[in-house]
C-alpha cells in the first residue's frame, strides 16, 4: 500500500515537472524507496535543484556500496551519496569554497538545535552570502522553511545526519563528530568573546528595578541578542564535552571563565535561561577532569558553579544589572571568581568587614518553605528532591532549577516525620504523625497508594528495599511492618521490638536486612523471614533518631538523642567505632554518600558535620540558624539537601571546600538559639544564655566578652543578674540553677534539679525559657501538665495548680511578693509569692497561649505577649484589663518588658521584628527589623537607653531605645532610610532595590538603628556613600 501511494506521488510530482519518466525508471525508483516517502522526496528535491534527466539517471545509476551499507539503508545512503557528490565533488568549486560548504554541513548537522541562516552566519564568522551561498547545493538535504535570511535551516530527515556520522555508510563524506564539536565549541567561545558589548548587553538604564520592570524588555533582548550568541551561550558546554580535550581549548575554557562569566550570565538571565548554567559549569568541570597542569582552571569553574548556582536560584536573578552591583560586591575577594572580576569594578557598594566574617560558601542555595521542614530525600537518579513539613505537606522540586515541579502536595492530615524515593525515582513515600503511609507519584504528586493504615501511633520512619519491592515503616506504636509495592498489602504480622518506639529503619545494601532504632537499642531484622537477627546493638542511653548502612553492607551507623554517633559491626554485633561526641545536642539525622567515603550528620545544635568514614574525624561543619531535622547526599556526593526548624530547605556543595570550615571555637559568638538575654543593674556588661550551652559576658561598651564563655551541659534556658550585679544566675534546661561570680566565672553554687512532672522526650519539643525564674532565693519552674514548681536552696519544691496546659511564662514582681504566669490555656494568673495563693485568674482576653508575662516598675501592671500576636495590660492590684489589645506582630511574641521607667513596652516576636510600644496609648513607637529567625527575648538596659534582642538567627542585637515620641510626631519619623525584606534585598524609602544580600550574611548585617551585632559570624556594614548605583550602575564596571 505504502510502495503504491510512493508510484502515485512520484508519478504525479514528475508529471508536473514534464520529466518523462518510463514504468521501468519509476519502478526502480519505487523499489529504491521501500516504504521511506523520506526518499521519494528528496529524489525530487535533487532532481528538481539542477538538470532534471541528468540528476535522474544519476539516481537510477547509484549503487550505494552494497557491502557496506545494510539492506535497509543502502537505497537511501545512495542517493545521499549522489546529492553530496554533486554538491561537494564539482569541480568548479575552488577549495575554500567546498571548505565552506562542509563547514556549514557538518554545522547544520552537530548543531542543537536549529540556526537561522544569520545564526549560522554570525556563529561561523562568515557573511550571510556566503553561507547562503553554500546552502543552496545542499537544498535536496537540508530545508530552509522559506527564503529569508532569518528563517531556519533544518535538516530534511532524520536520517540524513545518521547517514553523516556513521563513517561506515558516509565514507568520504562523514562528519567527524568529536572534530567539529570541538570547532563549534571553539566557535561559540570566540563569538561570545567578539561580542559588542561586553557589559549591560541589553543597555539597563538602572540598578533599582528588577528586570521585568524595565519598559520594553523583551523587545530589548530580542534586539541586542541575536540567535547565535544565545546559541553559543546556551551550548559551548555539550560541544566542549563531545569535543576532544587539547590544551588549547582549556586555555579558551579559562578564557571564558575568567573574562566572559558575568557576561554569559547576563545573556542567559535576560532571556530566562539562568537555571541552564549551572548544568552548563557542571558539564564543563566534567571535561576537565583527568587533565593535568590545570589546578587554576579547574579552581575557578569550581568557584564558578558556587557563583552561577547562587545567582540561578536566588532572588538576585530577578534583576541582572545585581549580578554586578550585589553578586560581585558581596563575593569574598579570596575567592577566583572575585579575582578576576573585581579589578574591573568601580566603587560597588562597600561592604564593611566582609573580610572578617566566617562566610559559609557551601551555602549554595536557600529554599523558603515557610513551615518547619522535618524531613528530606534525594531520588537515586538525581532528578528530584523532596521534602515534608509539619503542616502534612509534601513538596518535590528539579535539583537543576530549584523549582517546584508540582503543586506541594497536602499529603497527611499532620506533620511528616518521613519521605523516602523508591530505587527507580518514579514513587514518595511519606510517613506522618496521623499514623498513615502514603505512596506518590514523582512526577505528577497524584496519589498511588494508601493511606496504608495500621499503626496505632505516628510513624516516624520509612525506606524502600534495594531492589523497590517492599517498604519498611517504624512506629512509636513500636512495630515495624513491610509493605509489598506490588500491591501495598503489609506482609505477615508486625514486628515487634521490646523497647517501645520505632524511630528509625534502614535497609541493608543487598536488602538482607532491616535494622530498626528504639528508644536506646537497634534490633537487626530479616525482612523474610520476620525474625530478629543477633542480639541487640547496646551502647546508645537516648532515643536513636537515625540509622545508615555503609555501602559495604557491613557496618551501621546511628546517631542519637545522647549526642553520639556510633558504628557498628553488622555481623557480630559490636560497636565498632565511637561513640563520637563532636555534637552539643541531639543528632537527628545520619547519611552515608553513595561511594561510602563520608558520613553527614545533623543535629539539634543548628549545625551539620561531615565526617571522614576512613578516619571518623569530623571534616567540616555547616552553621545553620536552628535545628537541623534532615540531611541527606545528593547522588553524585557533591552536594547536601538540608531541612530545618527554621522553615527553610537548604542546598550545600561538599566537593572541594577547605578541609578546616569550621566554625572557630575561639569566635566570640554563640553556636545556637539564643533564649535569653539580661543587663546588669550597673550598666556596664549584659550576658545571654543559648542553646549551644554556654553563659557569655559581655562588655556593653567594646561588645566583646569579658572571660571565657561559661558551660554546662545543657541548653541554657534563662539568665539573670544579681542587684549588686557581683553574681549572675542561669536556669537549664535540665532544671538546675547555677550562680556564678561575675568578677571571676566560677560556680557559687547550685540548686535543683526541680521536681516537676516531666515532659515529653519527643525531640521536636519546643522549649518556653520564659518559664523558669529565679530571684536570687527562689527558683520557679512551671511545667508541662500546667503546674507550677518553687524551690529554694533550702527545702523541698511547692507545687501550685491553676493552669491547664503547660505553662509558658513567669516572672516575678519588683519587691518579690507576687508573680506572673503565663499558660498555653491562654490565661494569665497572679500568685502570691508566700503564702503560693492564687490571687487573681485565670485572665482571659488571648486567644492563643501566653508565651511571656512582666510586671512594670512599680509593680502596678503586668504585661503579657500571646501567640495571638497582640500584648495586652492588667492591673496587678486588681487583675482588670487594663486599655485595649496592642496590635502590630504578624506572628507570636515571644518576649515583653518594660522599659525602667515603666513608659515603654519592648516586645520580641517571631514575624523577626523588635517593637516598641507606648505604655499610655498603645501606640507602636518604633519596629525594628534587622533579625533573620525568631525573636526569642528582649530585655531594656537600666537606664533605658538600649535594648538587647536574642534570636534563633543565633545573634544578639543592641538597638537604641527611642525617645519618648511626641503624640503629634509620625511613626515613620524613626525609620531607617533602608530595610532589608525576606528574600534579601535592601530597598529604600522608594522601594528602589538597592542591594542583594546571600543568605549567609543577612543575619550578621548591621542595620542602621543598630548600636552592636554579636554573632559567631561576625558582622557586616553597608556602605552606599560613593556606590554607583542606579542610574550610575552602568559605571559600576570596566569590562576587559
């Protein structure tokens, strides 16, 4: 049928031409086709481009060297063979000009995608003639859709550049595939390098936008980039990489990276291709490995993927003129990229003591969620990473992009402890607190198995087989079941430990076994049979919230709530190495990479380790801005996915950072949550108290510390200084008080631990530091089951009743007689200190728990601040309301006090800011802005000039106190001439952007109505005094 509509069409086509044509020669013709219409064409094409009955019996004669070439090709081969040899084998055609027409061949054929013929032209270096010029030879071949210098040239058939690259069909004619991808990559760096200009292609008359602002942009870019640069910009990595490797072409590859980057990245960026250059770096540090003598180049496309990934999936990339203005600004000058680029800037924003911090450069990328992110995972084939939330959703993004593939799935009716990626990347699995599993598909997040139901209580861990045929699940309904995904039925009976809890399952490498964590024990498990193996692994005295096989299938690795990490032996079931204590608090996550050769680590002290499985020494830390829930190896072993309490998914490269990142122990800062924080009565230094353990002193004048940071070993939940300021109090978390000698750092003495009702050991557990007071004699502790607990030094605890949810705030009043608490039932009561007599409450009027409670100065009032996001004053004489509600917060507060004269209110709160309000009117004085986390306490200076703030950014902030401000004076009259948003950038008043800020550095940036930063960090300032910016950033930068 398919040889008969073949006669037809040649037959009518020919007619049309009045070539005449024989049954004999159409029957040849026909039998020459087979079933490809592919050849019937091109026959024409050929026959019609020259002298027909010539070209014709040039068809009917050619043989297409029957041995070589396959039965199926051969008739096709041939007359290829014929169209080039009329084309390339004339001999009219002088050498250079058959030279031009193969060049343009073997272009159309190697290119990526189709070029117009001004794209070839301008990525050839040749003027359009001349490549029209060679064209038109090859028309039987190649298809130009119409006669314009800007239509496309495309290859007529697929086969036709199979033909061509197989040197066995083509013979004479074959284009030598790695010769002339290596041209062309040559090619696109030289046409990148010719370009006019270097530098603000696109003529961007200001700095203060973001691109799509600028009016007329696409008509911009369509006009200053051509095809062909974009080509070249898109593609000289694939063809560096199917191209040989010669030194001449690294030295190009180096002259790119040192002098064309930031160009190139502005091409890609204004035609919305940003995302392609990392994969584009990736590829070319790919083609230099195994090439010798080239440490320099290989270091600068190091640099580079950092430089290119931070810009591709940051907000900076919203406006390209940053690149220059805010990427090159804020790029360590130690760094390859910083010095090849930055002698050509002038007067960038200066940032002040960029030089001093302790900048976190594996820090590639940071993803807000918005909730806290309690698990991640990494498909095996490295196309996806997911993550779960506690508010039950599950969220999938492309690694290359850093773009949500799909709508976040709302995936459990409570917070997913779990997610894990079958071995084949197509299935997520999730695991959650409403005691469900669920099974999902990759790519599209529609459902596709489950909820799997069973376990009676949250299920807290999930991991697929090797081979993706069943799933294991723990429980803290202390089973483990297997679940075949053929048909996502649990196979026999639950297995059953006997200590409680199943926290965590891993499968073996070969799927032999299942080990199973518990509250301090791991049980090894055959998956078949149901049967525990061996004895239990003994060592761990807490919870173990994660387990990891090493390739070798030998060894498990566990990571605990005591703070170790331990390695077993498989086989015989001892310990093998550690346990290791490099952790300050509770590990919660363990992962192997893929060839074996590092262990990651994350924890509850905000940090992630990397470890050395040769030498179990911890090779380098990463400080994030509160507990790391997850952490987990992408395929290739360069980077880390992270997810943290903070809300926030993280990206870190691991490949090639210095072997010593890690944070200085002599650096002054705090490594953790800081939960509190207190001034001296005399005014001359304040401390805090974090989560890293440590009591630090400071000198308010230098801000630096006075002595060695006290420690203990645990977190520190409250401190406060005696009246005389010679002592200084702290309450851990372990419900001990220690007082210490300000004047020399040593331990007084002690009290407690207070007897209370304990609380949950679930390591997401929130901690209310505002619930532990101590006034020199007392100690208060109130707990979870609403009670409350007092203790001094020299009898046993009182307990007092009122509450009925756990109480999150005490404080006691100036004279001691009463005191405060604050409840998550809402309420607030006020006690008599003596006697423990309730003597006023519950008062009601939050909506929400009240998370921190204070009495003014005189003890008249009490202030207390609710997760309803409103402040709210009572009489303490007769426990009234007193005024209405003060409104401003967009999210709970976490701390309020008076200020010494009892005329302002400062409040700390976790929307990041610091408020302070008018006692009298309510009405907000000022909000300060500069925290990147929580604000977790505030406290005034005694003479109510400054006020301290402690964040879960892990920084402490001094702020000057305002001056009482006239009723008549607006509010805006206090406010900063620049502020900084939540993806980084700093406006001005106009909203003009003015700035971009990495992500490392925003919470160590010292904003304006900032007397002091302290941080581990250390600290930056901004200077615009003589930044050309705006409409000046066209100045900004001298290109080479």
């Amino acid at each position: 049928m398919v040889k008969a509509d073949i006669a037809t069409y040649l037959r009518a086509e020919l007619a049309l031409m009045s070539i005449p044509l024989t049954a004999e020669q159409l029957e040849d013709l026909v039998k020459r086709a087979g079933v490809l219409f592919i050849y019937a064409a091109t026959v024409l094409r050929y026959i019609t481009d020259g002298d027909p009955l010539e070209r014709l019996d040039i068809v009917l004669q050619a043989s297409s060297t029957e041995q070589e070439a396959s039965i199926k090709t051969r008739e096709i081969d041939g007359l290829y063979e014929a169209v080039l040899t009329s084309a390339l084998g004339s001999l009219r055609l002088e050498r250079s000009e058959k030279q031009r027409m193969e060049l343009v061949l073997h272009t159309v054929v190697c290119a990526q995608e189709p070029l117009t013929v001004d794209a070839l032209a301008g990525l050839l270096g040749l003027n359009t003639f001349k490549v029209v010029a060679a064209l038109k030879p090859l028309w039987s071949v190649l298809h130009v859709s119409g006669r314009d210098d800007s239509d496309l040239v495309n290859i007529l058939h697929a086969s036709f550049p199979e033909y061509m690259l197989d040197p066995t069909r083509s013979g004479q004619f074959t284009c030598k595939a790695e010769l002339q991808h290596g041209k062309l990559a040559d090619l696109c760096f030289r046409r990148i390098r010719r370009n006019i200009p270097q530098f603000n292609i696109c003529n961007l008359g200001s700095s203060y936008r973001f691109d799509t602002d600028v009016p007329q942009i696409d008509e911009k870019v369509k006009q200053m980039i051509p095809i062909d640069l974009l080509y070249a910009c898109q593609y000289w990595a694939v063809h560096l990489c199917l191209g040989g490797k010669t030194d001449e072409r690294a030295m190009e590859l180096h002259e790119f990276l040192a002098k064309r980057l930031l160009l190139w990245m502005e091409v890609l960026n204004l035609t919305k291709r940003i995302e392609r250059s990392i994969r584009l770096v990736e590829q070319a540090m790919s083609w230099l490995q195994g090439m010798e003598g080239l440490k320099n180049t290989i270091e600068l496309a190091q640099d580079a993927r950092r430089f290119t990934t931070m810009f591709a999936t940051s907000p900076i990339s919203r406006s390209t003129p940053h690149l220059y203005v805010s990427m090159l600004a804020s790029w360590p000058n130690c760094q390859p990229v910083a010095r090849h680029y930055s002698r050509q800037a002038n007067d960038l924003v200066q940032i002040n003591g960029l030089e001093g911090t302790q900048r976190q450069l594996g820090l590639l990328s940071l993803i807000p969620v918005g909730v806290e992110v309690y698990c991640v995972a990494y498909s095996p084939n490295g196309r996806l990473f997911v993550a779960g939330t506690i508010d039950g959703r599950v969220l999938i993004w492309d690694p290359v992009t850093i773009r949500i593939t799909v709508d976040p799935i709302n995936a459990h009716f409570d917070a997913v402890h779990s997610v894990a990626i079958s071995p084949d990347g197509t299935r997520i699995c999730s695991s959650s607190q409403d005691e469900t599993v669920c099974i999902w598909d990759a790519l599209s997040g529609q459902p596709v198995a489950g909820p799997l139901a069973g376990h009676t209580s949250w299920v807290m861990s999930v991991d697929y087989s090797p081979d993706g045929l069943w799933l294991a699940s723990g429980s803290d309904d202390g089973t483990l079941r297997i679940w075949s995904t053929q048909n996502w039925e649990m196979q026999g009976d639950p297995l059953e430990g006997p200590n409680g809890t199943v926290n965590s399952v891993a499968f073996s490498p070969d799927g032999s076994i299942i080990a199973a964590g518990s509250m301090s024990t791991i049980h090894l498990w055959d998956p078949f049979s149901g049967k525990i193996i061996g004895e239990q692994l003994k060592g761990h005295t807490n919870y173990i919230w994660s387990l990891a096989f090493l390739p070798d299938g030998k060894h498990l690795i566990s990571g605990s709530k005591d703070r170790t990490i331990c390695i077993w032996d498989v086989h015989s079931g001892q310990l093998a190495f550690g346990p290791f204590r490099e952790h300050i608090h509770g590990i919660s996550q363990v992962a192997v990479s893929p060839d074996g050769h590092f262990l990651v680590s994350a924890a509850e002290d905000d940090t992630i380790r990397i470890w050395n499985t040769k030498t179990w020494q911890s090779r380098m830390l990463f400080q994030n801005t509160g507990t790391v829930n997850s952490v987990t190896f992408s395929p290739d072993g360069l980077r880390l996915i992270s997810g943290s309490v903070d809300g926030n998914v993280r990206i870190w490269e691991v490949q090639e950072l210095p072997d010593e990142q890690v944070v200085d122990s002599q650096l002054e800062g705090h490594g953790g949550w800081i939960r509190t924080v207190a001034f001296s009565p005399c005014g001359t230094y304040f401390i805090s108290g974090s989560d890293d353990m440590t009591i630090r002193i400071w000198d308010l004048q230098t801000k630096r510390l006075r002595r060695s940071p006290l420690r203990r070993n645990h977190r520190i939940l409250k401190v406060g200084v005696s009246g005389d300021s010679t002592r200084i109090f702290s309450v851990s978390e372990d419900k001990m008080v220690h007082v210490w000698s300000e004047q020399t750092g040593e331990l007084e003495y002690t009290i407690g631990p207070i007897e209370t009702d304990g609380a949950h050991a679930f390591r997401y557990q929130e901690l209310w530091p505002a619930a532990f007071l101590f006034d020199g004699k007392r100690v208060i502790c109130g707990s979870k089951s609403g009670k409350i607990y007092m203790q001094d030094d020299h009898g046993p605890s009182l307990s007092f009743t009122g509450h009925n949810e756990q109480v999150h705030s005490i404080a006691f009043s100036p004279n001691g007689r009463l005191f405060a608490s604050g409840s998550a039932d809402g309420s607030l009561m006020i006690w008599d200190a003596s006697t423990g007599d309730r003597l006023f409450g519950p008062l009601t009027g939050h909506s929400d728990c009240v998370n921190s409670v204070a009495f003014s100065p005189d003890g008249t009032l009490v202030v207390s601040g609710s997760g309803d996001e409103t402040i709210r004053l009572w009489s303490s004489l007769t426990g009234a309301p007193i005024g209405n509600p003060f409104e401003g917060h967009t999210s709970q507060i976490r701390s309020v006090t008076f200020s010494p004269d009892g005329s302002q209110l400062v409040s700390g709160s976790q929307d990041r800011t610091v408020r302070v309000w008018d006692v009298t009117s309510g009405e907000l004085i000022v909000a300060f802005e500069g925290h990147t986390d929580f604000v977790l306490s505030v406290a005034f200076s005694l003479d109510g000039t400054q006020i301290a703030s402690g964040s879960a950014d892990t920084t402490i902030r001094l702020w000057n106190a305002p001056v009482q401000r006239p009723t008549s004076a607006p509010i805006n009259t206090l406010a900063p001439s620049w502020s900084m948003d939540k993806d980084g950038w700093v406006h001005d008043t106009q909203d003009c952007l003015l700035l971009w800020v990495p992500p490392d550095l925003r919470s160590v940036l010292l904003v304006q109505q900032n007397t002091g930063l302290i941080s581990r960090q250390g600290c930056i300032e901004l200077d615009f005094s003589s930044a050309r910016i705006g409409d000046r950033w066209e100045t900004c930068y001298r290109p080479l």
